[in-house]
C-alpha cells in the first residue's frame, strides 16, 4: 500500500504568471515532481512555461478564477491520478516550497488537513494584520472555531477533506469557503508554520478586498 | 393630451418594434413576442386613457393612477431582475463546469497518446 506521502500531488493554480511560475516550480522540483499546474485561461506564456516543469498542465479556456482551478486540479488529482491528499501553492512566488516537507510531514502522520500559517512580523502592513485577525476572529464568533490566516492558500487535504469541503465559489473567496466550512463541519486540522514572504508586486489583500472578506463572511452565515 | 403620454406612446412603439426584430431574429418565441407586445400595448392604453384604472386605484387606496402604474412596474422590473439573476447563475455554473471538464478530459486525453 502506498503512503500518502508518496500520493501526494501538489496543485499550484496560474492565471498571467509567466514572470514568476518557473521560479516557483524550479524550487519545487527539489521536493516533488508531482506537480499538477492549472492554467486559469492565461492570456500570457503560463502554459509554455509550465509545461517545462510540471508533470501535468491542465488548461481553462477562460479564466474563471482561483476557486474553480483548484476544483479542476483537485478532481483531476483524485479522479485521475488517484492522488490520496494535495497540497495547494500559488504561483506568484510568495510560499516557500521548502516548507512542503513540513505539509507531508503533517500529512504522513494522519493529518488529513494541514492550514499553512504566516507569522505576521512588522514587515506586514498593520491594516492588514488586524483585517486577518478580524476574520478569523468573525470565523470564530459565527461558526464556532478559529481558524488563523483564513487568506493563506498554502494548505493541503486529503481526498476524504476534499470531499466534505467542495467548494462552490470561484474566485479568491475560496479559501474563504474552505476556512467557514472547515469551522461549520469540525474538520480537525492542524497548522504549519510558514514564512510571511510579500513582494513588491504583491497581489494580496486591500482594505476594499477585507471588507468583501467581511461581507462574504456574513453572507455564508445567512446561507446565501 | 400631454407631452408625458406623447413620450410614453413612442417609447412603448418603440419597445414594440423593438420585440418584433427579436422576435423575426427567433431570440424571442413566439409566446414572448405575444406577451411583450401584449404588455406594451396595455402600457400604450394606460398612457392615454389612464381613467380607465380608476376604479382599481380606488380599490387598491391608491391617490393616483400614476401610483399604481410605478408600483405596477417596480413589481415587473423586480420579477425580471430575480429571473435573470437565476439565470446568469445557472449559466455562469454551466460555463465553469464546461471549461473544467474539457481541461481534465485535454488532460486525460494526452497522457492516453503515445
């Protein structure tokens, strides 16, 4: 019987990342070379450059968002290549995959959900401190567990995980979705400790984005 | 007759000629060219003989007739905006699900050739 370690497919989700996604995959191929890339209907090189190092690349048409390529790499990770868990990473350089040993790790002694967890320093803007917390917190108040670092897409899962965390949203809510129903379902999981790594061109949250955060949260409350 | 119930007549001809090139485009059946035209014609009677509600506005306490045909139109306008709500989330839930099943099948599809 195969361990999970062995069964594990990392799924990294690229919509225009031709920039940084071969740097990404170059420091990946130190730890696995079962790399699943889904490219989010990239109207830029994304699909060329994963294709030099990815196992596989599964194309969208069109973009659809990073909740929906998740689900695409997902199912093709469990249907498909009969994966037993996944590990999530982006692909704009700010995870770092030499912590991926620490999710297998995680992985390998029965965990079935592992949440990636930053260790916010001063180089972290404090709004965006204070935001995260708030959700969490939120999370906390509305639906009965903490879960830190709701925003963090460095996470990984079993099939079984998979199953019961569906997610239907499309966009960047996902990890969102993933979080309130990981809180909602009592899903036990445990946390990895991982860099806080921000560029200069950093995608993350704004203020705008947090506050759409908090209006998602609400909205998943009222099951809307 | 006013110039509101002048503006209303060719607004609702036009709405009117409007249904038809969707309706001889087939974008509309048959029965939807049947009801909007029915609907515009109505708007078009109301417009220029509004007394002829009257008697439902007293029923209904409104103070006006106008009254009546805002309420009227908001009920319309919000049935519409709920159905094609429902219906650009039906088709957004299709279209994800196309493109995700023809990337996996892309997929599976290359690892078979040789």
């Amino acid at each position: 019987m195969k361990s999970v370690a062995s069964e594990t497919w990392v799924i990294i989700p690229a919509y225009n990342e031709e920039k940084y996604l071969g740097r990404v995959l170059a420091k990946l191929q130190k730890y696995t070379a079962k790399i699943i890339v889904v490219d989010d209907g990239s109207t830029d090189k994304t699909t060329v450059v994963a294709t030099e190092c990815a196992t596989h690349v599964l194309t969208h048409r069109l973009n659809l968002g990073k909740g929906a390529a998740l689900k695409t790499g997902c199912e093709f990770a469990f249907s498909v290549l009969g994966a037993k868990a996944v590990i999530l990473i982006d692909a704009d350089d700010q995870h770092d995959p030499a912590e991926l040993p620490a999710f297998i790790a995680a992985l390998a002694t029965g965990q079935t959900l592992v949440l990636g967890v930053r260790t916010f320093g001063s180089e972290v803007p404090w709004l965006k401190r204070v935001g995260n917390t708030l959700a969490s917190v939120l999370v906390k108040f509305l639906f009965g567990t903490y879960i830190p670092d709701i925003p963090s897409g460095y996470k990984a899962f079993t099939k079984s995980v998979y199953e019961q965390l569906r997610w239907q949203t499309t966009d960047y809510a996902v990890e969102l979705e993933m979080s309130i129903k990981t809180a909602e379902l009592k899903l036990p999981f445990t946390v990895v400790p991982i860099k806080t790594i921000y560029h200069d061109f950093d995608k993350g949250m704004t203020m705008l984005d947090t506050l759409a955060l908090l209006k998602q949260i609400l909205a998943y409350r009222m099951h809307l | 007759m006013t110039i509101f119930q002048i503006l209303a007549g060719i607004f609702a001809v036009s709405m009117m000629y409007v249904v038809s090139i969707h309706g001889k485009k087939k974008t509309l059946s048959q029965t939807e060219v049947i009801s909007w035209l029915t609907l515009w014609v109505f708007f078009i009677v109301i417009a220029l003989f509004p007394n002829l509600l009257l008697g439902i506005v007293h029923v209904l306490h409104f103070s006006r007739v106008f009254d009546l045909l805002v309420v009227l139109a908001l009920m319309i306008l919000t049935v519409l905006v709920f159905g094609s709500y429902f219906s650009h989330r039906e088709i957004k839930n299709r279209i994800e699900s196309l493109i995700r099943q023809l990337a996996i099948e892309e997929r599976k599809s290359k690892r078979k050739q040789p």
